[in-house]
C-alpha cells in the first residue's frame, strides 16, 4: 500500500484554510462477483460519489428537506445510468407521511419534587425530553429505578419481577447482562416500552452508560431540540400509552439516586461485571411540562431494480439497502452547523451506487433480481424501512435477503469484517466464505451493550423474518484500531465534523465495496433460500409465521 494526500476545499467557508483528508489508496484492484469479471473497485469512484453527497449544498441531508431532496436527485440519476429499473409506487419514490414534533424548550420544564418542594432541573444540563413520543403536557409520577428494564423470558431472566410500577416513570440504565447473548438484549431493549406499559409504567427516563456512549453529553444535548418524526398511522405507534420519555445526565444523576438509599456507582461497578443490577424506588417525583410543537411532513423512499438472469430465480430478490437521510443543518459545533454525514451514511449509499454501476458492466448478470433501497428516516428512528417492510413495492417473500450497509467506517486498513448478525442465518455462513477467499478475519460484535444490530434499517428486514445483515470495517479489542474507531464515534458520530475533512481509508473502501458485491452475488446466484439458524431467536419471524408478533 502506498499512502497519499488529497486536499479537499470547504466551499461553505466553514475553516479558514484548505483541510487535508488522508487517504490511504490499496494497491490491489477487485473484481466483481467472479474472476471473469472486468470491474475493479478502489474506492476512487466511491470517494467521488460521498463528496457530492456529503457537500454543503447538501445540508445535512435531514429527512423532508431540499438538501435531501437534491441528493435524491443525484441518486437517481445513478441509477438511470447504471441501468436500474424503478421499483418505487410511483417511479422511483416510495412516498411517506409522517407527523413532525420539537419541543418547546421555553414552555417545557423538569423539576424532582421532595416532600412537596420542587427541586428544577436545567434541561439539557441535568436531563432533557425525547420527542420520539407524544409527550403528555404535564406528567407528576414517582421515579422507580429498574435496572436495564429488560423482561427475557427465553433466558429466564426478568428485571421487572415483583415491581409495582403502577403510574410510575421507569428509570432505566442502557446495558446488557453477561447471561444472556447480545442479539436477544438488543431486541428486547427495542421492545422495551411494551413491557414496561404492561407493568403499569406511564415513561421512561434512560440513562447512559458512560463506558459505552457513542456520544458524549455534551453533544447529545446539543442535539435534543431537533424535530422528530413518526409514521403517520396507528399500525406504526409502538409509543401508545408513553406519556413521557427523556434523557438523564450520567454525571448528574446523583440527584435522582439521593433519596433511594443506593447510589450510581454502585450500578457503574455491578455493569462493568454485567451482572444483574438492583431495583429500587428513586423516593422523589418527577414533575414534568413539556409544549409540544407537531406538523406533517412528507417525504421518500428511493428504490430501484436490477432483473435477474434466471428463469426461475429473477422473480426474488436480494435487498441490498443504505439509509440516505441525516441530521440537517442544527445547532452550531466549532461553528459549523452542517451535519454532512460523510460516513454516516453517504459512504453506504456510495457503495450501492459503486455496486450498481459495476453490475452494468460486470462480465454476467446475477440470477435472482437485486432491488436497491435508499430509506430516509433512518436517523428518525428507523422510519422509512419500517414503512417499507409494513408496505412493500414488491411482496416480501420475493425477498431472500437484506445486506445493510450504514456507517461501515474505512478508517484504517481492513483486515476484518465486524458482521452484527453473524451468527442468526445462513448470511454469516456466506460471510465468512467471502472473507475467507478474500483473506479478512470475520468478527462477531464486540460490544453487544450498543445494541447495534437493532439499531439501523436490517432490523426492520428481521423482525419481517428477512435474513439480514450489516457490517463494518473490523477492529480487534484494544488495537490501535479499535482506538480509531472509538475517537471517530466521541469526536465526529452525529456531529458536523462527519465531513469530508476527515481521514479516510480509499483502499478500506475499495475492499469493502469487494465484500458486499461477493456477498450480493453468492446471495443471488445460489438457488437456494437463506434460512435463519435453528437456535436463532429471530427465526420466530420467519415468513411462514406470519411475520412480525
């Protein structure tokens, strides 16, 4: 490998001098699909496509807006050349409604009240509300502690066992037990309401652990006055009954734990072990006023096909999918108000389009049909793939498969794939034969307490019982690596600094663009269907149950 830099200018202005990006460029070139094949990925391509998308004209990309409208444009007009067909309802758009709600920060306040005296509390400095439910007006409820507030009844396992929250707020810290896997925690954790609503609870407060935040305060409160969507539609309200939800400060919790006769360190220590952690009621209330400000907005899904070559397989699909919608333009950092999202996510979308446009020159066409999926939403909590599985353009039992592709990070040479999902359905069998002939190591998710696998558009495919996957450039615990991934999420994940300022690996890209087109293609071309693992939780969400319980 050799190393290089390219100097890339910010037209917006937003620094003072010109930004050099490192850029590592690979060596060896890639083919698509098969030896015989005359495409070759080196991420020059895939570099040239997030510069467009992740420009200032952009504007963050935020669901609903001009600057994502624009980037809608420019894919299509990829597709167009690539020679993919439209699968959309209308074209190549899938259009959305969906119900927009900010908080009124100005008429909204937080208070504990003890023994009848409220105690305010500064939001955005000691907590702050989530707009991802309709928040009541006004909530005074006591604040019962729950520990991970998580009810698993295949491992026998149940926080909420003997709880009376009855009319209470739960307070939950965001982690794992060491007793059961991650994949089965991390959908239970995105379940989490509908078991807390069931033992009484009228809201949640979530707590962070500080030893895995991707983000660190400072910046999610910088974030907590945005607009957030939901599907419009009773079928989409998984928050029906949640009066309220909101954030707490991990540096400030003391507050909260003051009166309980326990304290937040001793739930730090007993989630280090990831051992199970003690309920207790807080002793204090929680009064809170919150002004809500609601609207309609509508925006798209952009989908297009590419048919297959076989008789009997094109009439199926392997779905391979990237969220292109961000966070917009928000609240200054370092002065800039632009949340580009280079990473996050127009290097997925980069590499669909890099796919894309190989697949028309590529030597044979694969057997099954692919369809390409560009959700927006996907920062509003997963909303344009939860529509589209809910409605889909093509039947979902044409869908053999999902291949995910959100914030895959080439920061540093890849030698391994990360794959969440690995081990759940015949994918991660698929996976490790691709990495194998490519000589990658292949991991499975090193920190399960981040519940990554439920937390971008593949889980929407799960939980329809689609075989499904994402996976990123791979790290070994405690590498220099590792160290890089982490810097990137604490100093550029969901900030404006996600720009194409940054140090990215050409040749990462170029090898992972490799991985998908290998998986894509073994996917469409073996005549058999992916099936979910025997002893894989989500196998209960397989097609022939009906989908989704």
């Amino acid at each position: 490998m050799r190393r290089g830099l390219l100097a890339h200018k910010n037209p917006g202005g937003h620094c003072a001098a010109v930004v050099f990006a490192q850029v590592i460029l690979c060596a060896g070139l890639f083919s698509l699909g098969d030896a015989s094949s005359t495409v070759q990925f080196d991420g020059k391509s895939w570099w040239e496509h997030v510069k467009v998308l992740a420009a200032d004209n952009m504007e963050g990309r935020d669901t609903g807006s001009e600057g994502l409208r624009k980037a809608q444009a420019y894919v299509i007009e990829q597709l167009k050349a690539a020679g993919l067909e439209p699968a959309g309802v209308h074209g190549y758009f899938q259009s959305i409604k969906f119900i927009s709600r900010k908080i009124d920060e100005t008429e909204s306040s937080l208070a504990l009240v003890r023994d009848g005296k409220a105690e305010p509390l500064t939001l955005g400095e000691d907590a702050f509300f989530s707009t991802r439910v309709n928040l009541e007006s006004v909530v005074e409820a006591p604040l019962f502690f729950v520990g991970y507030g998580l009810r698993v009844p295949e491992m026998n396992y149940d926080d909420l066992a003997g709880l009376d929250l009855n009319g209470k707020i739960a307070v939950v810290f965001n982690g794992i037990p060491s007793n059961v896997p991650g994949p089965l925690a991390s959908h239970y954790q995105a379940k989490r309401w509908k078991t807390l609503k069931a033992a009484g609870a009228v809201g949640i407060f979530l707590i962070r652990n500080p030893a895995s935040m991707d983000i660190p305060w400072s910046r999610m409160t910088v974030l907590r006055t945005r607009t957030d969507l939901a599907l419009v539609g009773s079928e989409f309200d998984e928050t029906a009954g949640e009066k309220i939800a909101g954030e707490i400060n991990p540096e400030r919790v003391d507050r909260f734990f003051a009166a309980s006769g326990h304290s937040f360190q001793e739930v730090l220590a007993l989630s280090k072990e990831r051992k199970q952690l003690p309920r207790f009621p807080l002793n204090v209330l929680l009064h809170a006023r919150a002004k809500m400000i609601t609207g309609q907005l509508e925006c798209a899904n952009v989908i297009a096909s590419l048919p297959g070559s076989d008789a009997k397989l094109k009439s199926e699909y392997v779905v391979l999918s990237a969220h292109l919608d961000h966070l917009g333009i928000g609240e200054p950092i370092n002065g800039d108000r632009t949340y580009h999202g280079a990473m996050d996510n127009a290097a997925g979308v980069a590499v669909l389009l890099d796919v894309a446009s190989a697949l028309k020159k590529a030597a044979h066409a694969p057997r099954r049909s692919l369809l390409f999926v560009f959700f927006t939403g996907e920062e509003k909590g997963k909303l344009g793939s939860e529509y589209f599985t809910a409605h889909p353009t093509l039947p979902l039992k044409s869908m053999v498969a999902n291949i995910n592709i959100d914030m895959f990070l080439p920061l540093y040479p890849m030698k391994a794939v990360t794959v969440y999902g690995l081990n759940e359905s015949d994918l991660g069998d698929d996976i490790r034969q691709v990495a194998q002939q490519d000589h990658l190591g292949v991991e499975d998710d090193p920190e399960p307490q981040r519940y990554s696998l439920v937390r971008s558009d593949q889980y929407n495919f799960i939980l329809h019982g689609i075989p499904a996957l994402t996976m990123k450039v791979g790290y070994k615990p405690g590498s220099p690596e590792d160290k890089i991934f982490h810097d990137w999420l604490h100093r550029r994940y969901h900030a404006p600094s996600d720009d194409l300022n940054q140090p990215v690996d050409i040749g990462a890209a170029g090898t992972y663009e490799e991985v998908i087109s290998q998986l894509m293609m073994k996917v469409a071309n073996d005549p058999g269907r992916r099936n979910w693992k025997a002893n894989s939780f989500f196998r209960r969400y397989a097609q022939s149950s009906g989908g989704e319980e």
